[in-house]
C-alpha cells in the first residue's frame, strides 16, 4: 500500500519544488564551473531562507516583515545584493507561491552538481507538531 501525500505538497515532492524554484542558482554554478556540493549547498541557503521567511510573513499576518529584515541586513552589498533579494521573492511569490510549507533542512547527496539528489525537510508551518 502507497502512502499518501499529505496536502501541503500539492502533488509533488517538496524536493522536486525546492529543486526547481533553486534551478536558476544551480544552472549558474554549473554554468560558472562550480562542482563542489558543499559550495552549493552553501549558496542554496539564501533561496532557502527567502523561501521560508515569505511563508512564514504571510501566515504571521505581516507580509515582508523577515523580508525586510533580510533588505536591512544586506543593504551593504549595494544594488546587487538588492537585485538578488528581489528575484528570489518575486520567483517565490510568483511562481512558488501555492507551496505553503517551509523547508527545515535540505540535503545534497552525490558526487558533484552534475550528479545529485536533493533531499528536503518540508514542514507544515501551521502545525507546529
């Protein structure tokens, strides 16, 4: 007997949404020659903190409260920096934005970022348990 999934992931796998909402980071590296899964994994964390603190802003009530909190602390890293925040909450909110769970954790497994499988910790934010 399958299993069912439970109705937060709406279909899919959170690793198969997660994977595809990080594909632009993930076709740059690759693109830039970035092999090393701990190298990627570390600039995954910047998708993966704006993915849950617009979920988490959006249940709170309070709509880009942590947004902005993340605006403030990266204000040094000028336009670009700017840029960056911009196009991962415009690509969560308009193309992400059904997905209404967080990601706990997420992990790479494999031999490099042409050859791996991505494993996440999908969380329904409203059930704390």
């Amino acid at each position: 007997m399958q299993d069912e999934m439970p109705d937060i992931l709406m279909g899919r796998k959170a690793s198969e949404v997660f994977l595809e909402y990080c594909k632009p980071f993930l076709s740059a590296s690759a693109a830039e020659g970035r092999k090393d899964l701990k190298d990627v994994r570390r600039g995954l964390r910047f998708p993966h903190l704006i993915w849950n603190v617009f979920i988490m802003d959006e249940l709170k009530g309070k709509p880009f409260t942590r947004i902005q909190n993340v605006r403030n602390s990266i204000k040094e890293s000028g336009p670009q920096g700017e840029a960056y925040l911009n196009f991962w909450i415009k690509r969560r909110k308009e193309e992400f934005g059904k997905y209404r769970y967080t990601i706990g954790d997420f992990h790479l497994c494999g031999k490099d970022i042409h050859d791996f499988v991505m494993r996440v910790d999908a969380r329904d934010p409203s059930n704390p348990t």
